[in-house]
C-alpha cells in the first residue's frame, strides 16, 4: 500500500476538507524549503495530526523536496500517536526506498505504532532485531509501549525477552515495565513467574511502586505470598489500594483453599484497612 493510498483513505474516512489552505499550508507553497516543512511536520505530531502529517509529505513531493531522515521520523512520530501502524510501516518502507538510514527514533517510534495497534510481533521484530542489525539501541519508551502490548495480549515469553534484551543493552528498568511484565505472566496462569519477575526486580535495586506491588499481588492465589508483600509495601511507606485490599481479604478468608490462609493476614490487613482510613479521612479536611 503506498502512502497516497492510505492519506486517501484516511481522507474518506475523516470527510473531505475544505479546498481553502490554511494559512499554514499557504505559506509553505509561498516559501518551500525542508526546515519549513519539518517544522509543520513536528506541530502535526506534537498536535496528533497524523493525516495532517502524511498531507504534507504529499505537498513536499509537489514541491520537489526531498523529505529526510527527520521528516520521516516525525512523520511516524504523529503516526504513533494516532495508532495508525500500517501508515508507520509505509512511511518507514518509503524511508528505506530513498536509501535513507532510519534511527532509534525512526524505528521506536514505529515499533510504538505497531505496539499500540496490538501489532506486537511487528514491534518486537523492529525492536529486537532491526534496531540490533543497525547496531542501534531502543529508547526505553519504544520498549515500554511494546511491554504493555505484551501484558495486553498476554505475551509472556516476549515480555521476559524485552526485558532480558533490555538488561544486555544496560537500559534501566522501570517500574512501569515490570508492571507490565509482570501482568503478561499473571495472564499465563502461572503465578510464580509474576513474583520471580518481582524477586528479580529488587535484584536490580528497583523501588517498586504501588501499581507494581498491585500487580504481583493481583496474581499471587496464595495469602502467605500476598502477606509478605503487603509488608514490603508497607515498609515502602506505599498504602494498597481498596482494591488490593479486597483482593487480599477474598484470599485470606480462604477462597477455594482455606489452607492458604497465613494467621497473620487478617491482622495485617486490618491494619493496613486502618491506615487507608486515616489517609482517605486526612485527604477529605
């Protein structure tokens, strides 16, 4: 599919526009030049006006410039945002058609629309392979964005790989992306890879924060486990959430198996039901 084809096909979808030029449109005919329309470009995605984008590469062949390795960037850029991974994709074909050279910029931020769409195959491959071949490194919001497409459609051996490749690349780890790993391996069912993500994250000298803590402890079925790690939290100075509340209080009055329940839950969790009080009746004064 070529990029006329898709800006047509946008265009279809969103109603004609008017045959006036803005005046922004207006002024690149008047004074053309590829900082000009860079500039234009970079307001597009920074307004997630994708099609605005895809538009003005479209004049810029008009003109008979030449759109470079930042036009395409930001171009896909905009792309992203508006979860449009097919025009990211074309974008970054016709990039390397023009014998261009894409970089970290150009392929996360594809990899970011592909991850977005729930296209994660096609992110991983850019990530993990395309980016190494060109002996380039991902940011680590590329990498984030392809986690939480991981966790969403319950890939965990990838989550594990991105986070493996990320320790080889020295890239820090985040909670965020632990979260995120850690809910693809909740998904699987299998409940002891959540807490060895958990365990190797401490490893790592990360603070987890509370949404992290949520996670593992959302996909631990065992109060003894959730005990412990309600007491990291607690020494984090983190509070849980109503939410991990309830779910600690459903495990600990036995759910399915009453020989889950630790003694020492119910206090804990009183306790814990307790300070949340205060800190809902303090935040309400």
């Amino acid at each position: 599919m070529s990029l006329d084809l898709l800006f047509a096909a946008a265009k279809q979808r969103e109603g004609q526009r008017s045959a006036s030029k803005t005046p922004l449109s207006q002024a690149l005919l008047e004074m053309p030049d590829l900082y000009s329309y860079n500039s234009a470009i970079s307001a597009c995605d920074k307004g997630r006006q994708w099609e605005r984008a895809l538009d003005l590469i479209t004049e810029m062949r008009w003109q008979r410039l030449a759109p470079d390795v930042v036009t395409y960037s930001t171009a896909i850029s905009a792309c992203e945002a508006g979860q449009q991974w097919q025009a990211a994709l074309v974008l970054l074909q016709e990039l390397l058609d023009r014998k261009l050279r894409p970089n970290e910029v150009t392929l996360g931020a594809t990899a970011g629309a592909c991850a977005r769409s729930q296209e994660w195959e096609r992110a991983l491959v850019l990530l993990l392979e395309d980016l190494p071949r060109r002996r380039l490194t991902p940011s680590a919001i590329s990498l984030g964005i392809s986690l939480r497409a991981c966790e969403a459609g319950g890939q965990w051996l990838k989550a594990l790989e991105l986070l493996e490749f990320m320790a080889e690349a020295r890239i820090a780890l985040t909670a965020a992306a632990c979260t995120s790993a850690v809910g693809a391996c909740a998904q699987s069912g299998d409940w002891s890879r959540s807490l060895w993500l958990f365990a190797q994250a401490r490893r790592r000298d990360l603070e987890p924060d509370d949404l992290l803590y949520t996670a593992v402890i959302g996909a631990c079925p065992q109060a003894e486990q959730i005990t412990l790690l309600l007491e990291d939290m607690q020494r984090s100075g983190l509070a849980p959430n109503p939410a991990v509340l309830a779910m600690a209080a459903e495990v600990a009055a036995g759910g399915e198996d009453p020989n889950t329940c630790s003694s020492q839950t119910p206090q804990l969790l009183a306790s814990l039901q307790l300070q949340a009080g205060v800190k809902l009746l303090k935040g309400r004064l």
